[in-house]
C-alpha cells in the first residue's frame, strides 16, 4: 500500500492486489488517516464494477461523518451508476478539486 500525503490530504494506492486484499489493508491502515481527507486511487485494478465501489460505502460514509472528505479515482465505473453518498471521480485532479471545495463549505459551516 503506497501512501502519498500532500497537506492534510492523503492519496492511497496499491499495486498488485485484489480487490478485497486491498480494502483489508486500508481497514486495517485507516486509524493513521482517520484526521486526513482520503483520496483512494483505483486505476491499478484492471477492472472494476459499481458493485466493487459500493465494498468503499460504509469506509467512505464513517469517514465523511468525521467531518473529512473519502473519493474514489477510476475511469471504469461512472458515478452514475453508484449512489449519490459516495464520491467518485475519473481523475486525480477532479479529486483534489471536491476535496478543495468539501474543506470550503466545512468552512463556511454549510
């Protein structure tokens, strides 16, 4: 599991694993991040379904209820296909943005 922590942000990937391995570790590894906002990068999975990214839901709905943001990065499921309380984006960069703009409504308290 490589973690690359930029500000209050932290980006997680993982190279050469299944899905459910991965999910495991990032149990696992989540009490060191649980002050960051978390970006799980997904590109290294070759494949991926909506069903895959709904195992994130109730990791991404503790985490979100902390008052920190939790997105998804992959280009094969589309975030219409997943419900509204998860956050995925296709890029890193869109990531960086939501969690840019999450941590100015935190601060404007809406």
């Amino acid at each position: 599991m490589i973690f690359d922590k930029e500000g209050t942000t932290t980006t997680i990937l993982q190279e050469k694993t299944s899905l459910p391995i991965f999910l495991q570790n990032l149990n696992k590894e989540y009490p060191k991040l649980i002050h960051d906002n978390i970006i799980v990068n997904l590109f290294s999975f070759e494949s991926l379904s909506a069903d895959d990214i709904l195992e994130f839901l109730q990791l991404s709905n503790q985490h979100r209820n902390s008052g920190k943001s939790f997105v998804l990065v992959t280009d094969k499921v589309s975030y219409e296909e997943v419900p509204d309380n998860i956050c995925l984006v296709p890029t890193l960069q869109e990531a960086k943005d939501i969690i840019e703009m999450e941590e100015i409504e935190r601060d404007l308290g809406l």
